[in-house]
C-alpha cells in the first residue's frame, strides 16, 4: 500500500479537525454517545477526503505528467501524406 502524500495528511487531518467541531457546535451534543458518534463521522469524513486526492479523475489527465504531454503531442501531430510536397515557393 503506497505511502499517504503531505497534501492527504494535511487535508485529511484538517477536515478531521473542522467538520467534528462544527458537527459539535452545531448538534449542542452533551452525551458521551453523541459526541463520539460526530467524532466517527468526522473521522470518516476524513478519510473520505484524504482517499478521493489520491484518486485520479477520470478522462483527464495532469497537466505535467507524462502521460498526459504524450497525448498531447500524438493529437498535435499532422499526419503527412506519402509524396507531399514540402517544398511550397517553387
């Protein structure tokens, strides 16, 4: 299993944070059982959003990766027919 990148960690740790706080503030949840049912739920919201950035989208293709240059030049080439001329002034 690949390593999480800092950008998962981050995102993921920070909407672990914001969305059990909010949860929190806006349930007024005084009971033990609530407060950790909002916390499972922020944890998995969490991880959610830590696992969807390391999944790539679908038909598009980063804009530096290899891949996606390589497909930008096969579509960038003209095709040349067999005998064309090259030479236009004459």
């Amino acid at each position: 299993m690949p390593r999480p990148t800092p950008a998962q960690l981050g995102y993921g740790s920070a909407t672990v944070v914001c969305s059990t706080l909010v949860m929190l503030l806006l349930s007024e949840v005084s009971s033990p059982a609530g407060v950790v049912a909002i916390s499972v739920a922020g944890l998995a919201l969490g991880v959610l959003v830590a696992l969807t950035l390391a999944m790539p989208w679908p038909g598009r293709a980063r804009s530096g990766s290899a891949a996606g240059v390589a497909e930008r030049r096969e579509t960038a080439r003209v095709p040349q027919t067999v005998g064309a001329r090259t030479d236009r002034g004459r």
